[in-house]
C-alpha cells in the first residue's frame, strides 16, 4: 500500500549511480561521523502513491558520502512479476541509492519531501547503519511485502526500534483505530474507497496499537517528531523542508461515505424498477447487466479468498453479499431467475447476522448500501413495487401495460 513506485528507466538510472563498491558493506565507519534522518515524502496523485513514502538518509560528511535506504521498491522485469502480483505473491526490494539522484527524481513529481535529523548516538547510528547495510546485501534484499505488517514504513520503524534498542516503541500501546480506517483515511475518489474496502476482508478490521499504525509514512513522520527520548531530548534535533509539494488534508478519521453509497444504492434500485416498467427489452438487458455486476465480482473476490496469498481478502464477508452462484440466473427463466434474487436476498441477510459472531464483525456497510438496493429491486420489493406503479397508458410502443 505504501509502496513507491518507480518507472524501470528511473530505477535504472538510480542503479547506474552506485558503483559496486558503494553497494557493498562499508567496514570502520565510525558512528560520530554519521548523519541519520528520516525522510518523508507527501502522498501524489496517482493510486500507489495516495499513502506517501518514506525511508533513512545515512551521511557522512568526513567521507563525502549520502545514502537513502528505501524498502518500498519492486521491478516489473523481475520474472513473473504480473503473475505473482496477481496470487499476493508480492516480492519488493529494499534499496541503497545515492541520496542528491533520489531527491533529483523526486523533483520531478508536486509532492512534499521533509528531512528530520535524528538525535542518535553514535553507538545507535553506527548500528542502525549495519543493519541498514545488511538489509541491502543481495541475499536479503528482497521480501514478501504485506501492505500492513510489513512494508516500507514499518521496515523503517523496526530499523529505528532496533538502533535504539527498543525504546522507540516506548508508550506505543494505545489504541489507533484500525487498519481499515486508517487506510481510508487517504482515499478520496468513491470508487476506489469502495473497490478497496470491498476487497479487504476482516483482518484489517481489529483494533490496532499506535505501534502498529506506524505502517502508514505519516503516522510515523508524527511519532518521530514528537518522540521524547528517556534521557528528555527529543528524537528529532532538526527539520528540514526539502521540498514543498501540493497541500494535502489528511483526516483524523475516514471521510463519512454513508450517503455516497446510499445514493448509488437507490439509483440502481430505480434502474431495476424502471426497466421493469417500461418493457421486456429493458427488463432482460438490465436483468442481464444487474446479474454481472453482482456476480463478477463475486467471482473474483472468491478466487483472491481461496485461491491466492492476498491475506487481506480472507474471511470477507462480501463475498456473501455478491455471491457467485447468482450467475445462474442468466440461464434459467423469469421464475427461476427471481429464485435467484431471493437466495441472493437470503445471504445479505446471513452476512448481517455473521457480523455478530466473535472476531467476524466487518465494515462493509458502504458495500451493503449500494447492492442491497439492487438486489431488493430485482426481488420480490421491486416487482411489488413496480407492479403498483404500472401505468395505465403506454408511454413508448415497448411500454408494457400490465405485469
């Protein structure tokens, strides 16, 4: 989710920069000539980049050397890529670039870059360079990223824990809402809050620790800076305002989608009952288009559940509410069709009465809003519904008087 993503030709640019001898290990650095920072870059416009970015800058000003390690990196040459993305297989790569290169690339794009330079040790800066080094090796650079557990922030926040042997994660217990709404947090447009909420099942639907909520970039930027060390300094000892990008308003909570959904809901609900009264065309072209748009993705959120790694997807209960076997209906007849819907109809009601089993409870109700309107209007409701509106007149030759 946090990843940062990169054109084949920017990563290459980015690899030509370091020679091998800069890839490997440095031995005899000496902690009190080193620079840490963290470094945070604001959401952009695009999907993959809504949640930001971030990553350690390791300096060394005695030696003439600046290094961003950034653990949000994936290659689409690598082999199988597109396969593997689509089974949640998804293998990302942790890199070392020079840092002046990164932050020229980054000029390229309206988003905020910020610098905070970190009051560490010399002890806890040398080991956190060690450990960044080793993370980088080629035999450990590559991992199995999870958009919440493990990704480029947390990454980041693990190597930060470690240098200050624990103590970053001091008072991190309370309580930070849940994966769910933490994520919704950043999203805007309806249909990707919608599609995104869709896909994901119950595991991102328990309460989460502030430590765990340090998988977005922002809420770790907003620990580090107001982190207090045991000592009474603060983490942060200086800031720097790399680059200023678009300003963008990120909520303490999601925006409220509720009446977004509601209104989509009763729009295809209107649908249903207008093709039903004026004509059979209408009727069996909806019917057809209500059938599909139900059942698809029904289909496909099955085989993400059964069949794929995307953990995420796992005990999804919207899985009951588009559920596959209604593709069925495209092949039996009226009576046998509004079976269909009544079945349909029957395991809404089952996926509101699981919501009440332990560990079961999920927010989907923006998904409930948009397709229980239509699954009423194709059931029995709707036929009710429309034949009490039937008009007395014909308005089109198609128009059905009766139904």
């Amino acid at each position: 989710m946090n990843s940062h993503f990169r054109s084949p030709i920017i990563i290459l640019l980015l690899v030509l920069t370091l020679s091998p001898a800069a890839l490997s290990a440095r031995t005899g650095v000496n902690g009190r000539d080193l620079t840490v920072s963290l470094m945070t870059v604001g959401p952009g416009a695009p999907l993959y980049v809504w949640w930001g970015h971030i990553g350690l800058i390791v300096e060394n000003e005695k030696e003439g050397w600046s290094y961003f390690y950034d653990f949000g990196n994936f290659s689409f040459e690598a082999d199988h890529f597109y396969r593997n993305f689509a089974m949640g297989r998804l293998y990302y790569l942790a890199v070392k670039s020079r840092t002046e290169p990164y932050l020229r690339y980054l000029g390229w794009f309206d988003r905020s870059v910020t610098k905070f330079t970190l009051n560490l040790s010399a002890e806890e800066k040398r080991r956190l360079f060690d450990y960044l080094e080793e993370g980088v090796l080629p035999e450990n650079r590559t991992y199995l990223y999870h958009h919440y557990e493990d990704n480029c922030s947390t990454r980041v926040r693990d190597a930060l824990d470690y240098a200050m042997d624990g103590e970053f994660r001091r008072g991190s217990e309370g309580f930070a809402l849940t994966y769910r709404d933490q994520a919704n947090r950043f999203i805007r447009p309806f249909w990707a809050y919608l599609l995104l909420n869709y896909l994901q099942g119950t595991p991102v639907d328990r309460p989460i620790s502030l430590w765990e909520a340090l998988y977005l970039p922002r809420e770790l930027e907003k620990w580090t800076a107001g982190f207090i060390r045991d000592d009474g300094t603060p983490l942060v000892a200086g800031t720097e305002q790399v680059q200023s990008g678009a300003p963008v308003f990120i909520p303490a909570t999601p925006f409220p989608r509720t009446g977004q959904a509601f209104l989509w809901g009763m729009m295809l609900f209107a649908l249903s009952l207008g093709a039903r009264l004026y004509g059979r065309f209408p009727e069996k072209i909806w019917r057809v288009f209500s059938v599909l748009i139900t059942a698809l993705p029904g289909v496909f959120l099955c085989f993400m559940m059964f069949f794929t790694d995307h953990l995420v997807t796992r005990n999804n209960l919207n899985a009951l509410i588009t559920c596959p076997l209604l593709l069925a209906a495209l092949f039996l007849k009226e009576r046998g069709a509004r079976r269909m819907w009544d079945l349909q109809a029957l395991l809404v009601l089952a996926s509101l009465m699981v919501r009440f089993l332990p560990g079961a409870a999920q927010d989907n109700g923006a998904v409930l809003l948009v397709y229980l309107p239509l699954i009423l209007g194709q059931g029995p409701p709707g036929f009710l519904m429309a034949k009490k509106l039937v008009p007395s007149y014909r308005i089109f030759p198609w128009s059905r008087k009766s139904l």
